[in-house]
C-alpha cells in the first residue's frame, strides 16, 4: 500500500463548485504539506501543518482553506472553484527530525 | 526569503552520456538542499539531500550532486544516462521544514 494516498486522482468541475481534496498516510510523520504545480512554475506551497493544532498559510493559500481531520489526514478545499485554479495538486508529509518530504501520487484538477 | 533557479527547463542527451543538471539557491545561510525526480505521471521521489558534512552527496539511481557553498550551487549529476532517466527534475531548498522548489528541469533521453 502507498504511503501516501490522495483521492480523488482525477476531477473535472464547474466554475463556482466547492471541492475537497483528501490526503491521508501511513507513516506516522506529524508534518503535512498541500501544493499545487503548475507548468513552468515549479510546484507552490498552499498550506501546511507541523500537527493537528497548527494550520499555516503557505504561499499562495488565497482562494483554498484546509481541515487537518487527525494527524493522518489534511483535506484541502476550494469554497468556490475557479479555472485558473485547474492544476496539478500535491500533498507530502514529513516527520520533524529528517526533513525530507514524502508525496502522494497527485490529483489532477480540472475547473471549466 | 529563500529561492531556487534551475537555468535549464529542457535537456536532451543521448543514452549512455554523462548528465549534469544545474541548480542555484540563494539563502542567507546553508539550508537543506534536495534534489527530486517526476517521471510523467507520478508523484515526486526523492533522488539525494544534503544537509552538512561531506559536499558530494549520493543518491539513488546511480544519481550524485555536489554542495560548492561558493557558487551556492546544487548540481546534479550522473555518468551514464539511461532511456528510463527521462523525467523532471526538480532542486528544492528546505528552511524551517519547508520546501522552495525551483521550476523544474525536463530531461528527454535520445537512444
């Protein structure tokens, strides 16, 4: 089983929608991260949680709001989608000793 | 704040030639300096981190980048490419457990 799983892995929505994206994992790390990747920009950090109790805006968090459920879970959700936000999402954990972070396959998001 | 630049967005090299990708951070002091890889499709793996200590760092996939603090440089090398190289690459910097991605170099292998 993977690690870390994000669902759904494809979605197609309307403009104005309310999405939820879901992360969960398996590896026990506290710290977990949601980011969006974009052609030619690299990927972008939108938020991240170092535990349950702590929710921090990343760079470019305007427009998504996230629940971090328990420690093995963080869902990221768009109030009301918009095109310029179809893009590639990813979410990652990490524990707090060794830094590097893990990645879930992907969620591709399509807003017409 | 912290940055990445990887001056390269595309590379083409044959099968079985030696391979360098580059990467330049700028950051006040010496942060974590990782290297990941993106096959079409798939999630991001990691290749090889530097955090201190010796600056040539090895990773997986025959993969190996140099730290020279001087250039404040990341470079990512391999000696043989192989068709299944072809991917995206990207160096990110990690301070206070975040990470800054740079925009991704694209390796294409001819065979």
């Amino acid at each position: 089983d993977a690690d870390v799983t994000q669902t759904p892995r494809n979605r197609i929505t309307k403009t104005g929608k309310r999405i939820m994206l879901e992360c969960s994992q398996t590896k026990g790390h506290d710290r977990m991260y949601w980011y969006r990747q974009d052609p030619g920009l690299g990927l972008r950090l939108i938020y991240y949680s170092f535990d349950v109790k702590d929710i921090n805006k990343g760079e470019i968090s305007d427009g998504y709001s996230v629940s971090r459920q328990a420690q093995a879970k963080f869902s990221l959700s768009l109030e009301s989608a918009i095109p310029n936000q179809t893009a590639l999402y990813f979410c990652a954990t990490s524990d707090s000793v060794r830094f590097e972070q893990f990645f879930g396959p992907g969620t591709r998001l399509t807003v017409l | 704040a912290q940055s990445v630049t990887q001056p390269d967005i595309h590379i083409t090299v044959s099968e079985g030639a030696s391979l360098e990708l580059r990467c330049n951070y700028s950051y006040g002091a010496t942060p974590y300096l990782f290297w990941y890889v993106q096959s079409p499709g798939q999630g991001l793996q990691l290749l090889l981190k530097y955090f201190s200590g010796d600056t040539l760092v090895q990773g997986i996939k025959g993969f190996e980048a140099e730290f020279k603090r001087s250039q404040s440089s990341f470079n990512l090398r391999k000696p043989s490419v192989h068709w299944s190289d072809a991917a995206e690459y990207f160096c990110a910097v990690g301070v206070k457990s975040k990470l800054t991605f740079g925009t991704g170099t694209r390796l294409q292998v001819t065979l």
